[in-house]
C-alpha cells in the first residue's frame, strides 16, 4: 500500500502520463452512466436532493426513457415552474386524453423552475421517438432567460443530459463552449450538491428515500390581490428592461428546438402557458405581442401546432397563486382543455394522425 501511495505522489513525467492515460477513459465512462440514462437504474427516491428537486427529476426521467424507451405515445411538457403547476401530474393528463377518446399515451410533466430554452433542447435531444411530442411551454419568463444560462447546460447544468446538438450550435453560433465535449461539469456539482446534503447518512449506510413533489403552490398560499397588482409593477419595471435585452437570444434557441424536433422527427407543439389575464389586464400586451408574432411565424415555418387557449378558458384569478402559476381548480381545467388539444393533434394511434 505505501508503493501504491507513493506512486500519487511521484512527480515523474512518465508516471503521471499514464495516470492521465488511465483517468481520461474512467471519467468517459463515468459520463457514460449519466449520458446513457444508466444511472437511472438506481431508483429515483435515492437520487432527489430535496422532494422539489425538479431539476434531478427531469434527468433521472428523461435518462430512465431513454434506457427504457416507452411502449406507448409519449407526451412531455417542457417549460418553466408554471409548466410544473400547470398540470395535475402526467398520468393524469395521459388519462384525460384516453378519456376524451384520445389514444392510450404516457405523459410526464417535465416542468421546472427557470428552465431555459437550452434545457429544453437538451431534453427533445434526448427523449427516444415512441413517438414522442414534446410540448414547448411558453410565456414572458422563458425569454428572460440570459445566453450564460442557456448555454451552461452544454456542461450538463442543471440537466443531467448530453447534447452534442446544443454544444455545436453554442459553439458555431457564439464561439463558446468550442472545447467542452463533456457533462461532466454538471455531473461533478449535482454529486457535489448530493454529497453535501446526504454524505453523513451514506458514510453510515443509511440510504437517503425522498418522493417527489410536482406542485409548490396551492390555493390556501395564494397571494392577495394588492400583493398580485404589485407583481405587475416590478415586472413591467425589472423584468421587461431583462426581457428585451434576451428575447432575440432566446427566440434563436426556441429555433434551435423546432430545427432538433424535425431532424429526430419528434412531434413539437408550443403551447402557451397559463397567464392570469384578469389581474394582468392587458398591461402586459405589448410584451407578450413581441415573442406571441414570431413565434407564430416559427410555427408556421417548422409546420408545428401552435396552441393558446388562455383567453377561451378565462381562468378566475383564484385559481393562480401569482400571475402565472395555477393552483387546484386551474389545473384541472388547464389540463382538461389540454388534453382535448391533444386527442386532435394525435390522432387515434398518437403519431399525428390529427395533425393537418
């Protein structure tokens, strides 16, 4: 044990070349175990940090399918927090859609806090065609997004996924991110984050269990209607300035989506999120005007369905928490008309039958 030792510390050239030599394949195929989705063996109540940990929650199930691809049509809504609460869960979407005479699909509601375009890309790179439809939320906050967060997930941050796609385009587009070929940076700060938070129960052989929970808000937390009005305000004051400055970027990388969904022949839809329009009260119109005009012109362009049902459904505002984030009654509608979207758009197998 004291040559072996030694041999750490030894400062001869040819030592450490083939310790390089020898530690190169051995991250490569740690990466692997991440990248493959084989990490997802272990059970996902062992892999969350915390029971909200959305953003393991999107890895671990986006790794999970990929190894084990699903037999049914599969739906993911991508998007930010309100994407999260806009559902009621998945398998309760999935069987709306049956119900309203849809096909039998599995559904996952991949919604998670402040997810950028990138990620979302990262995950239509990465979802197996079963089919698959992956569902692009979006709304004001998904294009305040700034590039370096964007393009801190070409390192697997905060997803735990690869996309070798997203790292090309970063990389040809703006220049960055040209020499990173791994995840390894966001595998090493997820373990890191984990070892913090559950290394003393593993250094005593006592396995952390923890369910994930979708939802963060529900009605009894709602804010009040003055604390809602305030929100307008701050927005229109803080975030528009923010918003413009990113919107070109991240109507670049919504591009970017819709070219991988075509190239992979995975279904994309866009689908606005929901927006509490009777506090909001057309203040924010010009805004929501900005991103809503070219983004109808990419759908045109990709030939990808381009839903927004906010204004038929004319939720009350006390089915959101905020301005954009349902609670119980909204997210049963929400999701009811969403359904009733998708048993059109599927068709009866779930291929896109229903498309025109």
């Amino acid at each position: 044990m004291k040559g072996f030792g030694a041999g750490f510390r030894s400062r001869s050239p040819l030592v450490l070349l083939v310790a390089a030599a020898l530690l190169v394949p051995a991250l490569l195929g740690f990466e692997y175990l991440f990248a493959s989705g084989a990490w997802s063996v272990v059970p996902l109540k062992y892999c969350l940090r915390n029971s909200g940990d959305s953003f393991t929650y999107v890895s671990w199930t986006v790794g999970h399918n990929k190894r084990q691809p699903p037999a049914l049509p599969s739906v993911y809504l991508t998007g930010g927090s309100a994407a999260r609460e806009a559902l009621v869960s998945g398998p309760s979407l999935a069987a709306a859609v049956q119900r309203l005479g849809g096909p039998r699909i599995a559904a996952w509601d991949l919604g998670c806090i402040n997810q950028n375009f990138a990620e979302t890309l990262a995950v239509a790179d990465n979802v197996p065609d079963s089919p698959a439809w992956v569902l692009i939320g979006v709304n004001l906050g998904r294009f305040t997004a700034f590039p370096a967060q964007n393009e801190q997930q070409v390192v697997g941050r905060d997803f735990l996924l690869k996309s070798a796609f997203l790292q090309r385009y970063v990389s040809g587009t703006y220049g960055r991110y040209t020499y990173s070929s791994t995840i390894l940076p966001g595998i090493f700060s997820y373990l890191t984050s984990y070892l913090k938070k559950d290394g003393k129960s593993l250094l005593a052989a006592k396995a952390v269990q923890r369910d994930y929970r979708q939802h963060q808000y529900t009605a009894s937390g709602n804010h009040s209607v003055k604390q809602k009005q305030r929100m307008v305000a701050q927005w229109l004051t803080q975030r528009y300035p923010v918003f413009r400055r990113n919107l070109p970027y991240n109507l670049a990388m919504l591009r970017q989506i819709l070219a991988r969904c075509r190239q992979r022949d995975v279904h994309a839809v866009i689908v606005e999120l929901p927006r509490n329009e009777r506090i909001v009260n057309g203040r924010f119109d010009a805004a929501v005007a900005a991103y809503q005009v070219p983004v109808a012109a990419l759908s045109r362009e990709y030939g990808v369905p381009y839903l927004d049902f906010n204004a038929a459904l004319d939720l009350p505002d006390g089915d959101f928490h905020d301005l954009s984030h349902l609670v119980e009654p909204g997210r049963v509608l929400w999701q009811h008309r969403l359904a009733q979207e998708l048993v059109t758009l599927m068709g009866p197998s779930g291929d896109g039958g229903g498309v025109q």
